[in-house]
C-alpha cells in the first residue's frame, strides 16, 4: 500500500473504463498521485481511504504550477478525491514559462467551449467513473481558474465552488464577467484571497 507520504511522482495513464476507473479511484494500492486521460488528461490525489467527496481543482493561467499541485494534495489529505485537469496539455505542457502576458495569450487560444468540456470531462470521472454525486462535490480554482469555478458553479448544482483572487474576466470573446456568472450561480460560491480560505470552504461544505 502506497501512502500519500510515499507515493511516487505522477505518472500518465491512458484514461480508465468500467471496473477499471473505480479501482484506480478506490483500489489500496494505487492511493498515488497519476495522471489519467478523458477531455483533458486528469492530475488525480487519492485520499487515504475510500472517498465519498471530490474536488476538481481548476489551475491559473500558468498551468498546473506547484500551488495547484499542492492545493490538489491538501485536499486529498482531508480524505477527498482531488484531481486537476491539464488545460494546456495539447499546446504547451503541464506548465508555462516566459512572461505571463505569454500565458495570458495562451490561454486565451482555448475556447471557452473547450475549457468547459475539459471541466465536464473531470466531473464526469468523479460521478459516472468514481461514483462521486455532483452533489458531493465541489470545484476550488485558483486565478484564472477561479473565474472558471465560477462558470461551473453557474451550469452545474455543486456541493460548493470557490475562487482563490478569481479574474474578473477572461480574454476569450463573449465571456461574461465575474459578477454576472456569481449572479447566475446555485452552487454555494465564495472568494477568498488564501488557498488555505479556499480549501477550508470546500471542505466545510463537504461535510455539512
């Protein structure tokens, strides 16, 4: 049995089916960090035991940095299953460098439409794959990403979604600004300046 404290360093896996996905989702000994492929490929943490609670964890305009990494492991440490979908997987890697008006460009070549099917894919392995309820999860997007938790939280009826400094506005044409999606909203929705804000939140919800 692997621990979070020995798990070794994520790896890629082709994207689970059937009685595979829930083995990999609950099975003891692959309670380890990998990466697995629907819409857009999945960072997944397994809790320590069997989780009945998700969270999908949406990265900044930087990409899945180590604060997103690290926000994925915290909550898969208060025994949720926590995963993150690679938004940039298909042009420019896990991570971004260079300056972030760069990154902000990047971005800003995903459609919405394909930020919200990476979402849905990331949902539909925790519900469908993992057996997750919508309503037992929650979404925690950092930045960028925070803006995006706002999205999901106005289409689906989450446990709850939070923002960590979520961005006003998105580069994409047509996107709606911050406030009208929170007004939109039937998911509990909170923002907060600190990861640590955003995770107790979630957490909170989760449990109530």
């Amino acid at each position: 049995m692997h621990s979070p404290s020995t798990s070794p360093a994520a790896a890629t896996a082709p994207a689970a089916t059937g009685a595979q996905a829930h083995h990999h989702a609950h099975g003891p000994a692959n309670r380890r960090r990998r990466v697995v492929d629907p819409a857009a490929p999945l960072f997944v943490r397994f809790a320590p035991s069997v989780a009945a609670t998700a969270v999908v964890v949406l990265h900044d305009v930087r990409g899945l940095t180590d604060e997103a990494e690290r926000v994925v492991r915290q909550l898969a440490g208060r025994g949720h299953l926590a995963l993150a979908p690679i938004f940039y997987h298909d042009i420019g890697g896990r991570v971004l460098s260079g300056p972030h008006e760069a990154a902000v460009d990047t971005l800003a070549t995903k459609s919405l439409s394909r930020l919200r099917d990476d979402i849905a894919g990331a949902l539909d392995y925790t519900g469908r794959r993992c057996g997750i309820p919508a309503r037992d999860t929650a979404v925690l997007g950092i930045g960028s990403g925070g803006y995006l938790a706002a999205l999901a939280a106005a289409e689906y009826s989450l446990a709850a979604a939070a923002g960590v400094t979520p961005w006003q506005a998105m580069p994409q044409e047509g996107a709606l600004a911050l406030g009208e999606l929170v007004s939109r909203t039937t998911t509990p929705w909170r923002s907060v300046d600190q990861d640590a804000e955003a995770v107790s939140f979630v957490a909170a919800s989760l449990r109530a």
